[in-house]
C-alpha cells in the first residue's frame, strides 16, 4: 500500500508541476492565481494520499491547507480591486491596471 | 519509491524557487512564492517534522502570501510595482550564491554524526508537563527563546503602526473593505470563520500531545479574522482601541507572569513545577495563541489608513 | 478488500487530475480553464478522500477527510466565482 | 543518496538561490521574497540535519517555528516599509539603486 | 539573580504596558522604571564583586536541553552602561517630547520600541544560547528599525529601509552559522560548545556568523546604512541606536572568537577583522570630515569608533591568547566600547537640543551656540575628549591599554591606528567646536531648554570621563569572567 500510495502522490505532483506551468506562463494575472489554486488543492490530495503513510496527522496540515488557500485567493481579488478593498461583483471599480509590465 | 517522491518533490521545489527569483514580473514570483511554501509544507510532513509543516502551511504559504499580494496590491496603486529592465546577469552575485551553496553542500558532506541532546532530552521530558516533544521544547525547555519570540511580533506589529500618516492615525486598521450584500465574497466571510475558529482551537489545544500548538492554532485564527475584515463582516479596530491593545500583549503577559511566578514560588525565573506545568503551559498556550491571532492579523491588515491618498 | 478499493479510487482521483491539468494547460482562456479547476481537481480531490477513507483507522479520521473536501469545495466554488469576475473586469477594463 | 541529504541539499541550494535573488534584484519586494527563500532554505537544512539518523530531534522542529514567525515578522515590517517607501517616493527601490527603468 | 531576572523582566512587562496605558501613564511609568532598572543594576554589580560570574539555569534545565544566562563583567559592565544611556534618553525623550507637534504616533511608538530596544539589548549580553543570542538580535534590529522610521519622512524611510535590508541579511548569515554548529554539536551552548571536538564545519560557521555580526555592528565595509539611519532616528533614539545597538553584535562576537570557539581562530582570520577595524577608522574619520551635518559628523564617528573594537581579535585571540598582553587588549577595548557609548549618547542627546532651538543640525547653524548653551557646549566638548582618547578620560584609557598591549605584543602597527584615529578624530571633532565656540553673530535663540534637561548630556560626558579617573572600579569589574583565552598568561 505504501508503495502505491506514494506513486499516487508523485502523479498528483506531476499534475501540480502542470499548473506551474500556467503561473509561469500567464498571461495574466488571474490566470497565474487560478495555477496557485490548482497547486494548492493538488498539495491537499497529496497531503491525504501520505496520511496512511507519514501519520493522520498530516491531514490536520491538509486542513490548514485548504483554509489558507481560499483566503489567499481572497486576498488576490481584494487586493487588487481598485481601492484595495473592493469586490469584483460591485457595479464600480475595475482591477488596478498594471503600472509596468503588462505580462506580469 | 518513496525516494522517487522525494526527488520529485525536491526537484520542484528548486524550480519553484528558481521561478521567484528568475521570473519577469513582481507578481509573477509572489505567486511562484505561495507554491513554494505550500510544496515546502509536504517536505515538512515528509521529513517527520509535522509540526513545522503546520506552522508552514499556514505562515510559509498562508498569512505570508497574503501579505505579500496586499502589498502588491498597494504598490500598484502607487504606480510602482514595475520592475527596472533586467540589467546584464550579476555573475559577481551567481559565483557568490554558488559559493554559498557549494560551502553549505561540503558542509553537510564533513559533519560528523548527529550529536544531539537525545538523552538528556529523554530524561527531562517526562518532567515538561506535555507529551509533544516540540511543545515541550518550545513552552518549557526554551520557553525564553518563545518569550522573545513572541515580543518579536509586537515589535515588528508596533513599528508597522510607525509607518501610518499622522493623518491616518485614529483611522481604523487598513484599507476601508466593502463587498455586494448577499455576494459570494460576502457569503464566504460568513460561512468560513466558524469553521476557521473551530480548526484554529483545535490545533491549539492537540497542541500538548499532537502536532499543534499556539503558533499554528493562532495563525489558523489571525486568517480568520482576516477573511472577516475582507468579507466586511467585521471592521478593523482604531489603534486607539485600548481592549485590542492589550490582546496584543495579554500572550506575552501571561507567559512573562508565569515566568516570574516561577521566581517568585523560588523555583527560578521561567521555571514551571513539574505538578502544574501542563496546566500552565495550556494556559500560557491560551493568552499565546489569542495574541498571535490578534497580532498576526492586525500585521497583515496593515497600519491604519485613510483609503484617500490613492489617486 | 479494502486495500482494493484504496486502489481504486485514489488511482480515479489522480487520473482526474492529470486530466484536470491538462485541461488547465490546453484550455484556450482563463474562464474554461477554471473549469477544470472546480470540476476535474474538485472531483479527483473527492476520490482520493474517498480512497483514502478506506484506510482510516478511526471515524474522527473519515470526517475530516469529509470536512476538508467540503472546504477545498466552498473556496473553489468561491474561487473561481470572484476570480472570473475579477478576469472579466481585466479584460473589460483594457 | 538517502532522502535526508536529498533535502539537505535542496536547502543548500534554495540558500544560493535567495542569496542571489537578494543581491541582484533591485525590487525591494522581490529582495524580502528572497530573503525568505534563504531563511526557509537554511530551515530545511536544519530539519534534514535533524532527521539524521532514524528518530528525529525535536529541538530542531522547535527553533525552526520559532526561526518561521520571527521571519514573518521581520518580512511584515519589512513590507510595511516598502509600501511607505513607494507611496513617499513613487517606486520600491533605494534611491541610490534606483537608476535607469 | 533577583536582579537578572528584574533587569530582564522589567523593560519586558514596561513594553506591554506602553502598548496598553494611555499616554500620561506612560509618562508617568518610564522614569520609575529607569530608577528601578538603575536600582537592579547597582544589585548586581555589587552582587558580582564579590564572586564570580552568575550562571542562571532558565527553567532549571541544563543546557543542551535548556539555556543559560550567565552575568560576567562584560555583561554586567555593558548592563551598566546601557542603563544610564537608557535612563538619559528617556529623560531626554520626556522633556523633549511635544505631543501636538510630535503627533500621537510618533509618542504612542517610542516608548514600546525603546522598552524592547532595552529588553533586547540585556537578553543579548546575558544570552549563552546561540539561537537565543538569535531571537534577541531579531528583536534588537526590527525595534532599532521602527525608532529610525519614526519620524515619518521619505529619508527617515529610506534609511529605514536600508538597515532593515542589511539586518536581514546579517540575522541570515548569523543564523547560518547558527544551523551549522547545531547540526555538527547537537548544542547551541556557548560553554558546551567550547568543550566539543571541534568539527570540520566549525570554521565556515564561525565565517558565516562573523560575516552576519559585521553587518549588525556596521564594521566598515558594511557601514553604509548606518549614519543616514542614526543621522534621521529623533536624537534620543540616535542616542540609544549609536552607543548601544553596535556593542549587541560586537559582544555575540566576542562570545564567539574567546568563548565558543576560541581553538578555531586562526591567526590570519584575526588580523583580517583587525585590518577592517582600521578601515573603518580611516574612512568613518575622512567622511565625518566632510559632512556638513553635525548628526552626520556624529554618526560617521561611530563607524569609526566601532573600528578600534575589532583590534582586539589579533591581540587577545590566536597566536596571543594567554600570552601576557591579552588580557591588558581584552579590558582596553571594553573601556572603549563603555566610554564610546557613554561619549556618543552624551553627542547625540546635546545635537538634539542644539537642533530643538536652531530648527536645523547642519553645522553653519551651530555658530556661538556655546554662548547661549554653556552646558551642553561643554557636555560636547567632553565627550570629543573622551573620543579623541585624552587623558583623564575612559577613552583614554582604553587607549593606553590597547597600545600597551600592542607594542608588548610587537604589533605595533595596531598603536599606530590608535594614535592615527586619534588625530583624526581631533580633527573632525575641531569643526563643530570651533564652531560651538566661535563668537556670535546672531543674538542667541529666545527659548532654551531647561537647565534640567542640558544637564542630561553632561551627566553622560562625565560618566565617560569619570570611567578615566576612577578606572580602579570597572577594571576590577571586567576582569571577572574574563574568558580563558583573553586571560593574563604571564
């Protein structure tokens, strides 16, 4: 079962690597976020497919997990709304446009 | 196999890294910097250390890359988030990290085998009042070294609130937060936080005998009470709110009065009888715990701003 | 018998995966690729948990399985909402 | 190889890669991202040395959550800095770095 | 032990209530928390006289399992010192303090920062834990950096922001130094680790660590952040940030090279440290030169200053450890360190007031000062004599030390540095005496300060001489828990 368990999470690494690809490749910013996003719950799957192996209490780190990456694309949106405190499902403020590199 | 696994793990994480120095584009590498932490939190888990992972995850990946996507955030709205052109490639600088890296690498090839505290370690923990070993060696052992620690973040949170405009300084903490009534960022503010306060205690309290403990428990709540401020369920207090004040020191407080209990019961400074250590170390774990939620977030909010001087 | 369907469902749940980020990677702009954020990862994410389940020692270990694919669920479906939203403005906004 | 010096090495090298991001950016952002890499690269080598042989240390465990809060506190202030900066001056960088772009 | 425990409890529990009381009370804790921080101090002085160094076993664990504090001469010396500095600065910092102009920031932030500045500062001289000496570092730079961003100006940030980025850099290299002796020794104890096999990492370990401390004690080449951080930091945290802040790092240094690791130093790594210490001289000397700010002059003479510390490497360490002249380098230089923080609070706190009624420190703006301000002029004037190294000062008398041991050590080159730095700190002290001293112009400024509050410098000016008159006292002091390798071999 170990052995099995541990080549499931290195395809769920690979499929991780996958979304990197996307933060690397944009083009924008949302697109970079929505990877991290992919990576995040990707990190969760392999968190639960090592439980059986390196002790249940990595699905405690696996919780934290999860909860970190939904505030973190919070964050994002907020963060990036016009005045820094807005929802991008208000009627105004669009996105803070970028200042410098436009693929950024 | 499972060799297989750590090379793979290990080889992303460098590619990670290399991406958030390497990479055009500031936000390109903060969002290169989540992944890292978060990939760095199974290399935790995979070398035994779940304690650290917890405290990653939710540092490491968490409270740090929000942190890091606000201040982009404002530094856009500054017009100053562009990078300079790459200049010429810095060999000075890569024949120096080389160096480092070469030197650290020798380094790990010429240590002599593990000396460690093993057995005196096994002797005094029986003694510490808790059964996780790191707990024991962070509330007990070096409890001096946490004391510290956690006066660390106050300086840190009390040199943040320097940075405010004097205009600013009755404002309340951070940009103003609005959101559309009965939106999805509304309702994710209201449907996390028991949630969130439920995993946080939790940690907090297997904290003595499982992986956990106040840092990572209270980092849990700082986030918390962040995804709260954003969602506009709650708002940031005003720096003048002497209640918020003294949750930021009460952790400190406690801990430091325990201390000098111990001083003063004869034991010595920092000192916690074996009878009572365990119920001591919750308690300071307690106070602990609820001034880093308060601090952690009071530091990634920000110092108190008007929300005016953008444009 | 147990141990078989571990096998099983976390092998389907990867497979998702895979599937999900090569969706991901091939998807010509940011709302179909979201899609395969929140159907594919979610779906494979909910295998694993399932598969994984199977091994649990105790009922306290299966709930939070549960309980962690119920948030991972929540802040994807939210997610992607606001994130579309803010893409949406991006590119409106240009 | 076993797995330990695996990671130890990876540390290793995640400590060149922030020393490097840290001497050649001139972002300050990017410079406190690097500052971090390098602290959580130095965290990962003591870890591996930690897991040496078989049980591992907790000692190591215990300075590393210390070592991860004290760095975020040093990177919040930092931040904060940087935010002060480019709102007084219109750019993240030191003036006297601060050529060409 | 009371004492210990009291002089590190105390600024702690203050910097809590700081964050919490209103304002006035505040006001109102700081002078009786000074007074009692004095009180513990003369405790436990007197308390060391008697007997050797007091070891504090935290928790009642012994090390490798737990930490020890332990109170030398240097220690208790350097607790000392940081006291009166501390206690001048607040009082300074009270008067000077005008809650409309300053704003309710800059007043609700100073007192925290300068608690915890002093707690850090007295954890980091007890502290024989390498991590410990770490946590207490981190404290000790992210409060320094918040009192130079307190007044708010983009220079002030800058500045800021520069000692914030080689602080960084600093505690990484430290802390690297730091891993490696764990992973080799399994102890952070600075007593266990002297009696360890030494291990081949040691000597990259004690580079990394010395490398990270240069940058924290701003040893030249790694100077540049510090006089626009000192020179924009209010005059009472300049006061704390020049004399105190730089002798943390420099005393985790000589923990390292005499106590920790005193059979890794090798010759050549001891000169080269001593070499730099004489560049600093030099070139912090030419730049005070020429700087026409008068905070400037002061804190560019720090770097200097800071310089003549690193020649005891060569002259109690290495090849001179235990030989006849190295505990004479070792007490010569503690006298240095004591008399510089002493002289420079003194500068700092009288540039303050100088610049409260000029509105300005550049220097053209100081002509006839002394007219109007006798006191501080005076103050200032002492406080070059102790810098310069004029007898009957404490500077002096580090001088005369060092230089003994120099020319018995046949090192003469390191005398020359001495004398040379002399020179030229008479020489970029003369500027702005003459300056003070010249006549008049203008009628003087219509409001001074209280006679109280000119009297502050001139305390410290005359602690720094009296460390030269009376040298009996704190030379007894030092000699207690003089470590092995610096000690008389004769």
């Amino acid at each position: 079962m170990t052995v099995w368990l541990t080549f499931m999470a290195m395809g769920v690494l690979v499929s991780l690597a996958g979304a990197l690809v996307r933060v690397w490749r944009g083009p924008g910013r949302a697109d970079r976020m929505t990877g991290a996003q992919l990576a995040g719950t990707s990190g969760v799957a392999v968190l639960m497919l090592l439980a059986p192996i390196e002790g249940w209490a990595t699905l405690d780190v696996a919780a934290i997990l999860a909860l970190f990456g939904a505030l973190a694309a919070v964050g994002f949106v907020k963060a990036l709304s016009a005045d820094g405190g807005g929802d991008p499902e208000e009627e105004d403020g669009d996105p803070v446009p970028l200042a410098g590199d436009r693929n950024d | 196999m499972t060799w297989a696994l750590d090379a793979t793990l290990c080889a992303m994480i460098l590619a990670v890294a290399l991406a958030t120095v390497l990479g055009r584009g500031v936000f390109r590498a903060i969002v290169f910097f989540v992944v890292y932490g978060l990939l760095l939190a199974l290399a935790w888990v995979r070398l035994d250390a779940v304690d650290v992972a917890l405290a990653e995850a939710a540092i490491g990946a968490g409270l740090t890359g929000v942190l890091f996507l606000a201040a982009f955030g404002r530094l856009a709205r500054s017009g100053a988030d562009a990078e300079p052109p790459p200049g010429r490639v810095n060999i000075a600088a890569a024949l120096a990290s080389a160096a480092l890296t070469g030197a650290l690498v020798w380094a790990w090839v010429a240590l002599p085998l593990p000396g460690r505290p093993g057995p005196e370690l096994a002797e005094a923990l029986p003694r510490a009042g808790v059964e996780n070993p790191v707990t024991a060696v962070l509330l007990n052992f070096r409890a001096w070294d946490t004391l510290l620690e956690s006066v660390v973040l106050l300086a840190a949170l009390v040199g943040l609130w320097m940075l405010a405009r004097d205009e600013a300084w009755t404002e309340p903490l951070g940009l103003p937060q609005h959101v559309r009534p009965g939106g999805v960022m509304a309702s994710f503010g209201r449907i996390l936080p028991p949630v969130g306060v439920l995993v946080g205690a939790y940690v907090v309290y297997v904290g003595a005998d499982r992986p956990g403990g106040a840092f990572q428990g209270g980092t849990v709540l700082a986030a918390v009470g962040i995804v709260a401020a954003l969602a506009g369920l709650v708002r940031p207090p005003r720096v003048t709110r002497r209640a918020w004040r003294a949750a930021l020191v009460a952790g400190p407080a406690v801990f430091l009065a325990a201390g000098l209990g111990g001083a003063a019961l004869g034991a010595g400074f920092l000192t916690l009888p074996e009878r009572i250590a365990g119920s001591a170390i919750f308690a300071i774990e307690i106070a602990l715990a609820l001034s880093i939620a308060v601090t952690l977030a009071f530091l990634v909010i920000g110092p108190p701003e008007t929300g005016l001087e953008d444009q | 018998m147990t141990d078989l369907a571990t096998h099983v469902f976390t092998g389907l749940g990867v497979l998702f995966f895979l599937a999900g980020s090569v969706g991901f990677l091939r998807f010509p702009d940011i709302f179909s690729r979201l899609h395969a954020l929140t159907k594919a990862d979610n779906l494979g994410l909910g295998f694993i948990a399932l598969g994984v389940a199977f091994q649990a020692g105790s009922w306290r270990q299966v709930a939070l399985l549960a309980l962690i694919w119920a948030l991972v669920l929540l802040a994807a479906g939210t997610v992607s909402q606001l994130v579309a939203r803010h893409a949406l403005r991006e590119r409106d906004g240009r | 190889m076993s797995g330990v010096t695996l990671y130890a090495l990876t540390g290793a090298a995640l400590v060149g890669t922030g020393f490097f991001g840290l001497i050649a950016a001139r972002h300050l952002l990017r410079r406190v991202l690097a500052f971090n890499l390098i602290g959580s690269g130095l965290f990962v080598y003591l870890g591996a040395a930690g897991a040496r042989g078989g049980e591992a240390d907790p000692v190591p465990q215990a300075l590393i959550i210390t070592g991860i809060v004290v760095a975020l506190s040093a990177s919040a202030l930092a931040v904060g800095l940087i935010v002060a900066l480019a709102r007084a001056r219109g750019r993240a960088m030191l003036p006297e770095e601060d050529v060409g772009g | 032990m009371t004492a210990l425990v009291a002089l590190l409890a105390l600024p702690l529990a203050g910097a809590l209530a700081a964050v919490v009381l209103p304002h006035g009370a505040v006001r109102g804790m700081v002078p009786a928390l000074s007074v009692a921080m004095l009180a513990a101090t003369a405790v436990l002085v007197a308390g060391l006289s008697a007997q050797a160094p007091t070891r504090l076993k935290l928790g009642q664990w012994p090390p490798p399992v737990g930490i020890v504090l332990e109170v030398d001469g240097l220690a208790a010396a350097l607790i000392a010192m940081t006291a009166l500095v501390m206690t001048a600065a607040a009082l300074a910092a009270l008067r000077s303090e005008q809650p409309a102009a300053a704003g309710a920031r800059a007043a609700f932030g100073f007192w925290p920062l300068m608690l915890l500045l002093w707690a850090a500062l007295n954890a980091v001289f007890v502290s024989r834990d390498l991590f410990n000496l770490y946590v207490g570092l981190e404290l000790l730079s992210l409060a320094s950096v918040g009192l130079v961003a307190i007044g708010g100006k983009p220079e002030a940030l800058a500045a800021a922001m520069r000692y914030m980025l080689f602080a960084l850099v600093g505690s990484l290299l430290y802390l690297a130094g730091v891993v490696l002796v764990y992973a080799a020794h399994g102890t952070l104890d600075i007593g266990l680790l002297a009696d360890r096999t030494p291990a081949k990492p040691d000597a990259l370990a004690l580079a990394l660590m010395t490398a990270g401390l240069m940058a924290k004690t701003a040893l030249f080449p790694f100077h540049v952040w510090l006089p626009p951080a000192h020179g924009s930091a209010p005059a009472p945290a300049s006061a704390m940030l020049s004399a105190l802040v730089p002798k943390a790092s420099f005393v985790i240094l000589l923990r390292l090279w005499f106590e920790a690791m005193p059979d890794r130093a090798q010759d050549g790594a001891l000169v080269l440290l001593a070499v730099l210490g004489t560049a600093a001289v030099i070139w912090g000397s030419l730049r005070a030169l020429l700087q026409t700010r008068l905070k400037l002059v002061v804190a560019y003479s720090t770097v200097a200053q800071i310089g003549y510390l690193f020649l005891v490497f060569p002259l109690a360490g290495g090849g001179s450890a235990e030989m006849p002249w190295s505990a004479g380098a070792w007490t010569g230089v503690l006298f240095l360190a004591l008399a510089h923080g002493l002289a420079k609070a003194a500068m700092f706190l009288a540039v303050g007031q100088w610049m409260a009624v000029t509105g300005s420190d550049r220097l053209d703006a100081m002509r006839g000062l002394a007219t109007a301000m006798p006191m501080t002029s005076f103050a200032f004037a002492l406080a070059a004599v102790t810098l310069v190294g004029l007898p009957p000062s404490g500077g002096f008398t580090g001088k005369y030390l060092l230089m003994t041991s120099a020319f018995a050590a046949g090192q003469w080159m390191w005398a020359l540095v001495l004398a040379g730095g002399g020179l030229l700190a008479a020489a970029y002290l003369y500027r702005p005496l003459a300056i003070l001293f010249a006549r008049a112009d203008a009628p003087g400024p219509a409001t001074l300060p209280t006679r109280g509050m000119q009297a502050i410098p001139l305390c410290l000016a005359g602690a720094a001489i009296a460390l030269g008159i009376a040298s009996e006292t704190p030379f007894e002091l030092l000699s207690i828990g003089r470590p092995a390798a610096a000690e008389d071999g004769s």
